[in-house]
C-alpha cells in the first residue's frame, strides 16, 4: 500500500444505534470505512444470524452462503470475508471488542487498532474479565488509541506500552460552530444520558441550591438512560419541577435551539460505583463549540479540554455546593459567561477540529 487511499478499513463495533456515539459514526463517514461489522461483540452468534453492513452496500445476503457450508461459526465468516475485502487494517472499538478481534487477527495476519473510549479503561468488571485479554491485545495491536491523558496513564497501568498509544481526543462536528448563544436567559442546558458516571443527581442538587439563591433560574437535563425515572422523582421530591425540565433525546437542530437560549452548559461527571469513566464526554466539547461556557467536574478528560476559569468553571466530584456558586457566578455575570464562551469555540476550532481527529486516526492506521 503506498498511501491511505489505498488501505482498505474495518471498522468493528458492538453496536451502531447508540445516539451518543457520534464519533463512531464520523469515523465510518469521513475515514471512510470500507466494511462495518457491528452488533455483538465479536467474534460471536447473534441468535442464529451474522449481522454485518456495510458503509456502502449491504452484504447480509453474501453472509448466508457461509451457513450452508462448513464456514459455519462466525469467527471463520469474518476471516473469510476480511480476506474476500481484501481488508488491510481492523479498527476496532472499546477493548473488549478488541479482545475478541485479536485471535481472527492473528489468524488473518491482519493489523489491529484498537480505539478505546471510556468504561473498557476503568470499569472493573470490565478490566477483571479481559486482564488477561488486554495483555495479549497490548501486545499485538500496532496502536492503541486513548482520548484523554487520563485515559493513556490507566492503559499503561495496565501493561500498554507508551510507544503503542496515540492520543486522540475526539472532533467537534462543525455544525456546532454556527450556534450563536444570546446569553440573555437565565437557562442552564445538560445533555447526556442518565448514567451514574454523568452524575445527574449532583447537577439536580446542585441546581436546587442555585434555585434558593437564584429562583428565576431554569434547568434543562435532555436525554435518556436508567437514571431518568429516578431523576424525575428526585425533582419532585426537591420542589423543582417548576426549574428542571426533561426534553428527552434531542436531534442536533433541537440541541441547537436550547444551546442559542442557554447560559451555561453543565455536567457533574463523576466516577461510578463500578470505576466506570468519561473518556472525554463529547456533549462538553459541543457545547463549547457553541461557544457555551461549561461547568463540569475535574473527571477524566474535562481538564483536557476545558480550562477552568477560561473556557468554564471546574469543580471537585461530588461537590455541590461549589457547582451551585459556579452557576451563580456566570448567571449573574453574563458578559463573562459570553467571554469564557468565546473562549471556549476558539479553543474547539484550534485543538479539537473533527478534520485533526481523522487526521490522527488516518495517520495511525497508515502506520
């Protein structure tokens, strides 16, 4: 292969439907992925079929063949099909889809590059289950790539070697860019899914203890997740119904609307009972390509691309007293929060461009 245009890419992931994922998908568009495999985290059965698409062309119909024939587990379908693509290079997403990838790999004599994104390099489970399996994957995946600073020192508490990580923190769509906040409201807008690592709970409280101080103050917390019931019930409990108000899962134009009609974006991050971790939660670089200050916890990769006192405002885990005091600060200072908001895209447009993110992820699988 002389050049990237002539390296051929899969992409496998264990699933595709996943509306936070947004950087999986630029991946497939702008790398671009010649196949995707996805659904399961391979190699194994889903049900009794072998899902695979394709960016370009559906090829479910080619995959039947091999469940007439002795191509019949799954692992040898991939192999066979990798070898048919003429398939130079696997990238794989979260290390344990890794770790299933690595013996076909091997087999295949195929190059791997594993893309880590947040829970494979902290939740303990996780880590538990592949100790073993990410050892073997350190060992012959060509690259490893990791989105925050954070992230690199776990995986080489892990056995990573630092000449096999790559840094990459995600891209900022640029559609975020053309967002114009007016900073005349008295909105604080979060988006992200009610999972115990975004610390829905600590934003509610933290918010309730801004309302006492702040009453025409409102909260908009979009998204969904396991949480959410309990978040609601929370609100009621707090007498905040009047304040806090839930969206549900919003499409960028919708996004675009609260972010213009917001102060202030904010998120309590925070690590879970389980380990789980942020990589760098990508709802925080888009609201600051929206030139939106962030307030958010010092958690995972937040440090990485938010400034304290520059772009946002960032506060201990679990402190919620500080988070209400850094609301109350901008709410009541909105030519600073239009500051730090400025701030905070021009920052986005020179370090965190989705054109440099799959520029790093292009010359890594090149390598």
């Amino acid at each position: 292969m002389d050049g990237q245009e002539n390296r051929r890419v899969a992409i496998v992931t264990h699933r595709l439907n996943v509306y936070s994922e947004t950087f999986i998908h630029a991946q497939i568009e702008l790398l671009p992925a010649d196949i995707v495999l996805h659904n399961g985290r391979m190699p194994s059965m889903v049900g009794n079929k072998f899902i695979l698409s394709n960016a370009k062309k559906e090829i479910n119909k080619f995959t039947k063949i091999f469940f007439k024939t002795e191509l019949f587990t799954l692992a040898n379908a991939i192999s066979h099909l990798l070898e048919k693509e003429r398939i130079d290079v696997v990238l794989a997403q979260y290390g344990p889809v890794g770790v299933s990838l690595l013996p076909l790999c091997i087999k295949s004599e195929i190059p791997l590059v594993v893309h880590f994104h947040g829970f494979d390099a902290s939740h303990f489970e996780t880590l538990r289950k592949n100790a073993e399996g990410y050892k073997s994957l350190f060992k012959y995946a060509k690259a490893i790539i990791v989105v925050s600073e954070k992230m690199s020192v776990q995986l080489q508490t892990l056995g990573c070697p630092p000449e096999k990580l790559v840094l990459n923190h995600y891209g900022v769509n640029s559609f975020f860019y053309s967002i114009k906040p007016d900073f005349t409201s008295d909105t604080f807008l979060a988006v992200g899914r009610f999972v115990e690592k975004k610390g829905p709970e600590f934003t509610i409280r933290a918010f309730a203890k801004l309302v006492d101080r702040y009453p025409l103050a409102q909260l908009f917390m979009a998204g969904d997740g396991p949480l959410l019931s309990h978040c609601k019930f929370l609100v009621q409990e707090l007498a905040m119904t009047k304040n806090i108000f839930f969206p549900g899962i919003l499409k960028h134009e919708m996004v675009a609307g609260f972010m213009q009609k917001s102060i202030a974006f904010v998120q309590h991050s925070v690590v879970a009972s389980t380990g789980d971790s942020e990589g760098t939660p990508v709802a925080i670089m888009e609201a600051s390509a929206a030139a939106l200050p962030v307030i958010a916890t010092r958690h995972a990769g937040i440090p990485d691309v938010i400034l304290d006192g520059v772009t946002g405002i960032l506060v201990p885990e679990k402190d919620i007293d500080l988070m209400a005091d850094a609301m109350l600060k901008l709410i009541l200072d909105k030519t600073l929060a239009k500051r730090m908001g400025e701030a905070g895209r021009e920052r986005m447009k020179t370090h965190f461009s989705m054109e440099r993110y799959i520029k790093v992820l292009r010359n890594t699988l090149e390598a």
